[in-house]
C-alpha cells in the first residue's frame, strides 16, 4: 500500500483523504435523520415503500391517532413504524460509511486494485472459515470419543459393583 500511495497522482490522493474524510461526518448526518424521523418531521422512505406494499394488509403509520383510529394500523403499525424507520436510518448511515471508504480506496490505488484486494480478503475470510470448520469438527469427535469412554467405563463399574452385591445377597 506505501508503494502505491507514492505513485499516485497527488490530485486523487488529496481527492480520496477529503472523500474518506467526509464520509464519516455524511454517516453521521443520515443516522442524524433519526431525531427529525421521531419528532414527525420526516419520514422513512423504507416506510413510504412497504405502506405502498403494505404486506398483510398492516400499514406503518407513526402518529398516535392515525394508528388507532385506522383499521388496517393498531399498535403493530405504531410500533413498526418506528422499528423499521429507526433500523432503515441506521443501515443507511452504514452503508454512506461504507461506500465513502470504498470510493477513497478506489480513488487511491484504482479499481483493478481495489477488486485484488477484495477477492483476496474474500479469499482469506473462506480460509479462515474452512479451517475454523476443521477445528470444529476434530473437537466434536474428540468429546464424542471422550463421552464414548466415560460411558463405556461407568458400565463397567456399575457391572461390577450389581455383582458384587449379587453376590453378597446369595
């Protein structure tokens, strides 16, 4: 990455610093949007698409009155309301985060690149995911083998003691 950044053009580094800058403070500006969403002021446009749907009839409506006194509302409307449009806000400021560091990155070394790096810790994540998996079965056959002797082994004893008082009750 130091080679890379050395290379590139001082124009399109300053350009991804700004971008990778700013996309904090643009994710922080959307989950923002919480505090306008809860006063009524605004609203969610995940909302305004699933009251279009509206999926079972439920429509997700904010206000008190209005959910109450619609009946296709109620407190699941009321409630989920708030749910999704709380949730959709938080999702979108991750993902404005998410897109400004991969605009900067892109920006940085270039899109050949940044696909490289991509696949590669794609890669090294299915590696580590294989190899935890491995681990994972090798110790559910070690505590099988290990519950498979204790058993064994307490019949045993429990054999022998049902003999021996076998034996004294002759």
């Amino acid at each position: 990455m130091g080679n890379v950044t050395l290379t590139t053009n001082p124009i399109r580094r300053t350009l991804a610093r700004v971008i990778g800058l700013a996309s904090p403070f643009c994710g922080l500006y959307v989950l923002w949007q919480i505090v306008p969403f809860f006063c009524g002021q605004i609203t969610s446009p995940l909302i305004v698409m699933l009251n279009r749907a509206a999926p079972l009839g439920v429509k997700l409506i904010g206000s008190w009155d209005a959910a109450f006194s619609d009946s296709n509302a109620g407190f699941a409307g009321f409630f989920g309301y708030y749910l999704v449009g709380c949730v959709s806000f938080v999702v979108a400021s991750g993902l404005v985060m998410l897109a400004g560091e991969a605009i900067a990155r892109v920006l940085l070394v270039g899109w050949q690149q940044f696909k490289h790096e991509q696949i590669e810790g794609w890669k090294a994540e299915q590696k580590e995911a294989r190899i935890e998996a491995a681990r994972e079965r090798r110790r559910e056959r070690r505590l099988a083998a290990l519950r498979a002797t204790r058993k064994s082994g307490g019949s045993g004893w429990l054999l022998i003691a049902g003999a021996i008082l076998f034996a004294w009750f002759l």
